[in-house]
C-alpha cells in the first residue's frame, strides 16, 4: 500500500508520527519561502508544509500545481498557535514535509475545486469525475452509501434474502413507457428493460424465498420532472404471509432505525391516514404535514346561490368546493393574491376567490371580497365558522371538478406554508391507506391507481360489481410531502387476478400472451404475499436536504434523459444495426 492514512483521518493523537500520504493538490500557496500544499482525498484535507532545507522537494512542490497526483512522505505535527484552522478535520496538525512524488500531472481543471460557485450544470456533469472531486459531492455520495449500508443491515437481521432479477426482460406495467432492447437472436423482438422488479419478486415468493430484497435499479421512459431520472434505485421488498400491519411495521422500523443511526433523528410512530381522508384534508394522497393549513369542503352552503362558480361545481357529484383559511393572510398584497392565482392555474383552476377577514364582529362590511355579495349571510357564517376564520386571515376558495380543486388548493397549499413559513416540524412521516383500486380515465375506462397485482378489500365478485367502489391493500410511507415508498398486499388467487385483469379491459388472449407465466404460478400454491419499494434517490435526497435527484446519483442524465459526459445515446454503426435487424428511418432534415 502506498499510504499509512487518509488526509482528513489525521489528528492530534498522531503527531510526531510519520506518515504518507497520496491524494490531489487542492492548494498551493506561497508563503514567504514556504510553501503550503492543501492534499486531498476522499475523506479531506491535510496541510503539508514544504521549507527550503530540503532543497530538491521544495522545489518540486514549487512545480507541481492543482489537481496533480502526489505522494508525500512527512511527519505530523501541532500547527503553530494561532494556525489552527477549526473548519478542516486535519485543522489542528499539519504535515512538515520530507519527501514529495508527483504520481501524475494535471491540466488545469475545467473549474475550480476550492472556490466552487457558479459553475453550470451541464459543465458539472460533462466532468462529472472532477466535479464529484469536491469534498461536499463526496460527502453525498459517502452518506448515500451509509444509507444503504444500514438498510441492508436491518434487511438481512430481518431475515431478507439479497436476490438479483433479470434487467433483460419483459415489459412490467407500472404505468410508464419501456426502455427497449432490440434481439439480435430473435429478430424482431425486444427486451424490456425492468421498470421494476414486481413479478420477479412475487414469483421468489411463490418459490418459497419467504423474505427478499433488492436494490435494485428501475428503468421509466417518462417526461423528466425535477426529481425524476429514467434509470433509478429502489429498496425493493417482498414478504410472504405478512399482513399489511406487519409489513408497514417492518419497514418503518427500518426507516426510524436509519434515520437514527445516520442523522441522530428520533422520528415518532407514523399515523396512519386513509386517501379519502388525505384527499378530503390537504388535497392530495401524499400530504406534507409540517404545514397546518387544510382544505375545508363547503360545497353544502352553496348549492343554492347566485354565483354559477359556486354552484354548479357545489351540486354536482363530481364537483368540489372547499375553503382553505390562512392565518394572517389578510395582509397579502393585490400582487401577491394574483401570483397565487396564476399558480393554481398551473393545476387548472379558473380562478382563486378569496375573503380577507378585517374584523369579524363586523360582520359583512368586516369582509374585503369579490365574492361576499353572492353568499348569504348564514352561509357565510357558517363556511367562516368552519374554516373558523379570525381577523387578520384570508380564505381562499376552490371549486370545480373534485381532482381539479383538490389538486390546486393541494398545491397551494404547499406553497403558501413555504412562502409564509408555516411548517411546524422538521419531519413528519406517515402512511396512506385505503386507496381505490382503480382511477377512471378521461375516456372512462379504469386503471389501477397502484398496480394490476394490488389485492382488493374485496371478493372478485364485489370487485366485479362495483370496481369503482372498491379500496385496494395498498400503503404509501410518505415524508414531508414526498411519497418514500408505497406497496401492497398482492393478488394471490388466479381468479381474482383475471377479474382485475377483465376490469382493465386486458382480453384473454393478452392475459395469456402478457401475464400466462404469472397465472400459471397462482394456481401452482402461490402463498399469501405483499411488500413495498422505496425510492432510494429520494430518501437521501431528503435526508440530505439536495434540491435536485442529480446531486444525489454519481452519473445522472441531464433533463433531456442524457449523458453529456459519454454522449449516451450514441449512434450506432450500421452493422450492428444490420446485426439486430433494424433499419432506421429517414430523419426529417433539419433546414
Ligand atoms: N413495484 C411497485 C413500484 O415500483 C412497488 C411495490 O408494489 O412493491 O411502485
């Protein structure tokens, strides 16, 4: 080994001692015929000092320069008082240094290290090798690796069994686009790759693996959002003969454990909350609830008015209209209130109604509103009681189509927490249960909210009778508004697998063609099973506090699902493309 210790191991306890140690040149100054190399390697920095005694080194430390590979041989001690720099871990000591070796030489580097700014992303990614050289990238990565090293930990004393699934496969439905891999031995076909392990898993069950694991990369062809990458990690988890408490149990002691062992954070017993609840509360399935705001439904004082806004969506079965009181948001300038205007209109809301509330007692000339003079003054009454609105707050109201009004006040709601700096705690986790098992398309059709192998509460009759009624098994850990992880007990009877199969509208002919491997294991003793995935790029986002998936994941794509830094996807030479039997079209020409 060509080192005794890492830069930022050393310490008090070692000085006098010699040591060697290999790294990069983070810095090199020139102090009054001494020169100061800062060397770094993954766990930081050490200061090495070079004076002209030792003629030969010091002048080759004069040569070298930032980012070359050295070796350096010296003796550790205290730095002078007044020296001692408290932000470096190796701060109190520094290195006198006897010998220095030049390992390789650098160009210099596309940015600087140290005085890391304003450097583009797409520079960053394009030398993602020198970008990830800065101590604060490294540290990302480094607690990403604690991370699953205690979840792996926690799975196998649980019993867990690590097992690899095919990345070469068929296509699993988990509601986005395939990324696809063209045969060269079958001509004409195509591999999917996995958008996750979910059959391959419910299959180790029915072999009786009883408890698995993996982490396991996930492929989605899907428009990037912000926190989105079309490869990405999951925990991914099956158990046999475990009812959803015992599951939802399980993994969130997995999650208080990690959260404890990597960031001294005790979090509480996670509440459980139904959808409809979710929904009806806070207008979405994965509530954020360090913010105290909440959405009121008032649709029932409204029926009857003069105001078409109101009522239309007020009586109609699948309208909402709900309040949502803001706690001194009488004071939100005309400027403000059409900002948020605009902002729901991203959900598709019409428009953002409001009632400032100046002075209650009295009573309607105590209210500032476009609206007031369309609701009577008992209705009124009664939504400011509910909403139990105070002088000082505004009430902004919804109402439209349930998804649309849900979705908006949802979304404002969130941001009004951030701008007016509402949120109560640092973390608040919980789950969701109680999903429908299936959403209702534009064209009236149904899809499965989690998956097409989700359990039902319910027989394949009554699922038969009334699909849109009936609630799946499915749970959803959600933190801080953030969905971590979301699973369900799976369908375990063959039966009951071809009624949700008939629901989706899948022929018999499809269900063989696509799925005949799965319902051929269900009727050969397929055990009572369930589990969960949990996104492992958005735990360490969070727990890291990173605004973007990107800077959490060692190579991402770019928003464009690319790789600047190998230029993937590349084309192909038109022999391997004659190999797999692909000719490409003609591509419109660009004028
Ligand atoms: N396969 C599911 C997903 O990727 C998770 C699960 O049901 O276990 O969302």
């Amino acid at each position: 080994m060509m080192r005794t210790h890492y830069c930022g191991q050393l310490n008090e306890t070692l000085a006098d001692q010699e040591v060697t140690l290999c790294g990069w040149v983070h810095r090199r100054r020139d102090h009054g015929g001494v020169i100061f190399l800062d060397i770094r390697d993954r766990e930081g920095l050490a200061q090495v000092v070079f004076d002209p005694d030792r003629e030969e080194t010091f002048a080759l430390a004069d040569r070298v320069r930032s980012e070359y590979v050295v070796k350096v041989r010296g003796k550790v001690r205290p730095r002078p008082a007044g020296a001692v720099n408290p932000n470096m871990a190796s701060g109190a000591i520094e290195v006198l240094g006897y010998e220095l070796e030049v390992l390789n030489q650098a160009e210099t580097p596309p940015f600087p290290l140290d005085e890391y700014s304003d450097v583009g992303e797409e520079t960053r990614l394009r030398f993602r090798f020198i970008d990830l050289r800065r101590p604060e990238m490294a540290a990302k990565l480094k607690l990403r690796s604690r991370i699953t090293s205690s979840i792996r930990r926690y799975l196998d004393d649980n019993g867990f069994l690590d097992v690899e699934t095919p990345i070469l496969t068929r296509a699993t439905p988990e509601g986005a686009r395939d990324y696809l891999v063209p045969s060269r031995t079958h001509p004409g076909s195509f591999f999917a790759l996995p958008q996750s392990p979910q059959l391959f898993k419910q299959l180790l069950m029915v072999a009786g693996f009883d408890r698995y694991y993996q982490i396991a990369k996930c492929f989605r062809d899907e428009d990037l959002r912000a926190d989105r990458q079309p490869e990405f990690t999951q925990i991914d988890i099956e158990t046999s003969f475990l009812e959803e408490q015992d599951i939802m149990g399980l993994t969130e002691g997995m999650i208080r454990g990690l959260f404890k062992e990597v960031l001294d954070v005790d979090l509480a017993d996670f509440p459980h909350m139904t959808f409809e609840e979710a929904m009806r509360r806070y207008g979405s399935d994965k509530p954020d609830l360090r913010n105290p705001l909440e959405l009121v439904d008032v649709a029932d004082q409204l029926t009857e008015v003069d105001f078409k806004v109101f009522s239309g969506p007020a009586s109609d079965p699948k309208g909402r209209v709900a309040a949502l009181r803001v706690p001194g948001g009488a004071s939100l300038a005309r400027k403000q209130i059409d900002d948020y205007t605009r902002y729901v209109g991203i959900y598709g809301a019409k428009g953002l109604a409001y009632i400032k509330v100046n002075e209650r007692a009295k009573g309607v000339e105590g209210l500032q509103s476009p609206i007031v003079k369309f609701i009577p003054e008992d209705n009124l009454n009664v939504i400011l009681d509910r909403v139990g609105a105070v002088d000082g707050d505004i009430v902004f109201f919804g109402a439209d189509k349930a998804k649309i009004v849900s979705e908006a006040l949802g979304a404002l709601r969130i941001k009004l927490g951030h701008d007016m700096d509402l949120l109560t705690c640092e973390w608040a986790p919980l789950w969701v249960v109680d999903f429908p098992m299936f959403e209702e398309n534009d064209d009236g059709s149904l899809s499965a909210l989690h998956h097409p192998f989700t359990a039902p509460k319910c027989s394949p009759d009554e699922l038969k009778a009334n699909p849109q009624g009936a609630l799946s098994r499915a749970y959803d850990m959600v933190l801080n508004g953030t969905e971590l992880g979301g699973g369900s007990i799976r369908i375990h009877r063959k039966d009951m697998q071809q009624a949700v199969f008939d629901i989706l509208g899948i022929s018999a002919e499809e269900q063989q063609e696509k799925f005949g491997f799965l319902l051929d294991a269900l009727k050969y003793g397929a055990p009572p099973h369930g589990g969960l995935a949990f996104g492992l790029d958005r735990l360490v986002m969070l727990m890291i506090g990173a605004s973007s998936i990107r800077e959490v994941i060692a190579f991402p794509k770019t928003q464009s699902a690319a790789d600047v830094m190998t230029q993937a996807p590349g084309a192909v030479d038109a022999k391997a493309l004659r190999e797999l039997n692909i000719r490409l079209r003609e591509q419109p020409k660009v004028e």
